[in-house]
C-alpha cells in the first residue's frame, strides 16, 4: 500500500552571484525543491506472497526495483508490521491520503509512542508525522518526528535514509546548520551516496555556517570530476567571493568564459567587474566586447556606467586614446550626459575645440550636474 501524497521542502542550495562595480559582493538565494517522502505499508503475509510470487515469475518488475542506496552500510531490519500494528498503520495511511494532517499526527503519536509498538511500526508512524507535519509547515515538529523516525530504527534503508535526508533539508531549511551538517554527514557516509541533491545540500550548509574557505574546497573537488557543471562553478564562484578570494572566482569565470559556459549578461559582468577591480581593465574591456558580439550584453545605462568606469580609470592612467574610447561607447546608451561632459573635457585638454563644442552640446542636450561647465566647452558663456 503506497502513499502518493508528498510535502515540498525547499532547500536553500543555490548561490546566486552577484557583483556591483564599486564593491563586489555574493547573496545565496533559495533554490532547488526536496520531497519528503513516505514509505510503504507492508504485512509479513505480503511480503512472503511477494516472494512466492516472484519465484513463479510474478510480479518481476517490483522485484527487480533497484535500490536507491545499493551501498549502505546498514543492514535493512527484518521487522514489520505485526497484524494489529499493521491495521493500525492502514488507518493512519488512510487518514494522511485524506490530507487530514493534524488527524495523522495525533494518530502517528499514538502509535509511535505506544510502548507495544515495534520498531518498523514507530518509525513508520514518525515518519508519516513528520511528512504531515511538513505539509503544515510546523519545520521544528518536522525535524522532531524523522528524527524520531530514524531512532526507532525499523525502516529498510531506502525509506530509513530518505527520512534521513529530509530531515537534514529541515534542519537546513531552520539555519540549524551544525545538525544539518552532522546529519548530512553521516547519511552521505552511511550510503556511500554522492548524489547531486546531498552534494548540493553540503555546499548550501557550508556557506550557511559561513565557512566559506571550506566550501570553496569542497566545490572545487566536486568541479575537479565535473568541469563542465556550470552551476557548480557559479557556486564555487560564490564561495571564493565570500571567503576573499576574488581572484580564485575570477580565475573560474576566465575559464568558464573560454569554455563558453557564459550566457547571460549577469555572468558576463561578474567577470568583467571583476577584472576591473583586479586592475585588468584591458581584460575587461575584452570580455565585454566578446559578450557584445555574441548579443549576451545588451546597451543599457548599466553598461553606459561600467564604459564611464574603465573610462575614468584610463584617464588616471594617462591613456586618454583609450579613455575617449569607453566614453563615446557610453554616451549612445547613457541616461544622462555626464559621459558627454566627460569627453568634451578631454577633447579640450586635447585642443580639439570643435570635438568638444559638439560633445559639450551633447552633455547640455542630455543633462548635466555641471550645466555652466558644459556650456562653457560648448562655446557659450
């Protein structure tokens, strides 16, 4: 007897990169969805037809199931349901189909907390509170129940380390990250599992206790076996940010962009900001070009603004061709006529009056802080 209903549980696991000119910075968001599942009601007297069917040649589809955790160190108990534990257990099965989930508490209560209750009838009755409990939202009574769940110890492992798992994505869920930790941990040891939904979820529960430096390690390996996994490296991004280390994440978004992983305007920018603020301007200046081309960075006053940065960086460097250069780019897609102003100033200390009357009246056109500035290049008075 199977139970279909399942619970949502998100998980906060993804990190989301995020950069401004002026001072780098990363926020996590929340990401990827995890099911609280349930397990099966099953009598000794099914399981022994189950058997004697298969040996006829029955039913050879449910026997040759594979198991989700095929190298799990635990040994899958023997005990089921007895014969009243197991109408006991229908009930309360019966009783979470109809989404009754207070009813399914206090019926998995009675049944868990009952001393003549054996172990796969506890586990099995925490089990079903927790995923009630889940479906109310009540995450600490969640936590409580599949904790319990897993203490009574009486699940085959398939339904005994799915419990485990979603109890470690509760505890996540309650920024309990040591416990989240301590759980993932010994679920991850105990399978031998390194499926990406556990693999994703330590990432999220180291840079929720901020060990950042531990984090970008453990992403890092996990790259070392999947390269070309974008998500992970935006992650381990994220990582060497938060642990100051720009030039690790640069060093991953280079690469990334070689490898043409990079497609959208947000991956583009991390990576040319962080040029920037690496004193790599040249390089910054390339990888906007390369994303221009492509039709990844679109114009935008955003990048009106970056052109202005790069601008004003190579006028401090005295490199006023290149200078000149960046604020023409800006001036097309700028919102206002600052870029402008900033040219015809150039184009002054140059000695090329008339290039900067017509840039002058571009700034005064477009708006400027300085208007008397600007109408003085521009000629007037």
């Amino acid at each position: 007897m199977t139970i279909h209903r399942q619970a949502p549980l998100a998980a906060a696991i993804a990190a989301v990169l995020l950069i401004a000119v002026a001072a780098p910075g990363v926020a996590r968001a929340v990401g990827q969805d995890q099911q609280v599942k349930t397990v099966e009601v099953q009598s000794e007297h099914a399981k022994r037809e189950a058997r004697r069917a298969a040996k006829e040649g029955k039913n050879a589809k449910a026997e040759e199931k594979p198991a989700l955790y095929p190298l799990a160190t635990r040994e899958s108990p023997e005990t089921t349901a007895s014969r009243s534990g197991l109408k006991k257990l229908q009930k309360l099965q019966e009783t979470y189909q109809k989404q009754d989930d207070d009813g399914t508490i206090a019926q998995a209560l009675a049944i868990g907390n009952d001393a003549s209750s054996n172990a796969y009838e506890k586990s099995f009755a925490f089990l079903l509170a927790g995923s009630a409990a889940a479906d109310k939202d009540d995450q600490a009574a969640a936590a409580d129940y599949f904790a319990k769940a897993l203490a009574a110890n009486g699940l085959a492992n398939d339904d005994h380390y799915t419990a485990m798992f979603n109890l470690a994505v509760i505890q996540y869920g309650m920024d309990r990250f040591p416990e989240a930790l301590a759980t993932l941990d010994r679920f991850m040891s105990e399978t031998k599992s390194e499926k990406p939904d556990a693999l994703n979820l330590k990432g999220g529960i180291l840079m929720g206790m901020e060990r950042f430096d531990d984090a970008a390690a453990f992403y890092t390996s996990q790259l070392a076996a999947k390269p070309d996994d974008k998500q992970l490296l935006m992650r381990a991004v994220a990582a060497y940010q938060s642990a100051d280390k720009p030039e690790k994440a640069m060093e991953l978004l280079g690469q990334a962009q070689q490898k043409g992983m990079l497609t959208t305007k947000d991956e583009y920018r991390a990576l040319y900001v962080s040029y920037i603020n690496g004193d790599r301007d040249k390089d910054a200046v390339r990888v906007i070009e390369d994303g221009v081309a492509k039709g990844i960075i679109p114009a935008s006053a955003e990048l009106s603004k970056d052109y202005m940065v790069l601008g004003q960086r190579a006028y401090y460097n005295e490199d006023n061709a290149t200078a000149i250069e960046m604020y023409k780019r800006a001036i097309p897609m700028a919102a206002d006529g600052e870029a402008a102003l900033n040219l015809a100033k150039l184009y002054a200390e140059a000695g090329k009056t008339a290039e900067a009357k017509a840039a002058a009246q571009q700034a005064l056109e477009k708006g400027v802080k300085d208007t008397a500035g600007a109408k003085k290049l521009a000629g007037g008075k």
